[in-house]
C-alpha cells in the first residue's frame, strides 16, 4: 500500500508512517520553485531536506504542512 502524498494536514499518532515528499511534490504543495526552496532553506526559513540517497533528498510532509501553516496569507 502506497501512503498518498496529497493528503490533507491532519495529526497522526506516533506509530503512523512518516510520508516523505519529493521536490516536485514539495513545490507543487508550496508553490515555490526549486532555487527558492534552496535559498530559504539556507537562512533556516524552510524545512530542511533528508538525504535519501547519494542524489536524493526528501521533506517530511508534517514540515511542509507545519511550515505551510505559519506562513503569512499573502494579502493582494
């Protein structure tokens, strides 16, 4: 069973799977391009990554959702 990555912000218990996401779900979810993602993450502004692999990184999703709930609403 696979866990879906587009599901809504919800708490899990402890014992529940941790959902790893990819950058295009990452910017797809936050709507930031890639280089921004970095620079943020950079001055400590954004989730940091986890290496997956030798050429892989991943976010959890409970910090994208975290970090998606305390950004301002942007007021235009």
């Amino acid at each position: 069973m696979q866990q879906s990555e587009s599901r809504a912000s919800t708490s899990t218990p402890a014992d529940a799977p941790t959902v790893i996401l990819r950058m295009a779900s990452v910017r797809r979810m936050t709507t930031l391009g890639r280089s921004t993602i970095y620079r943020l993450m950079s001055l400590k502004l954004f989730p940091s990554a986890i290496k997956l692999g030798p050429r892989a990184v991943g976010w959890r999703l409970t910090d994208i959702d975290q970090w998606l709930e305390e950004r301002p609403d942007s007021s235009h």
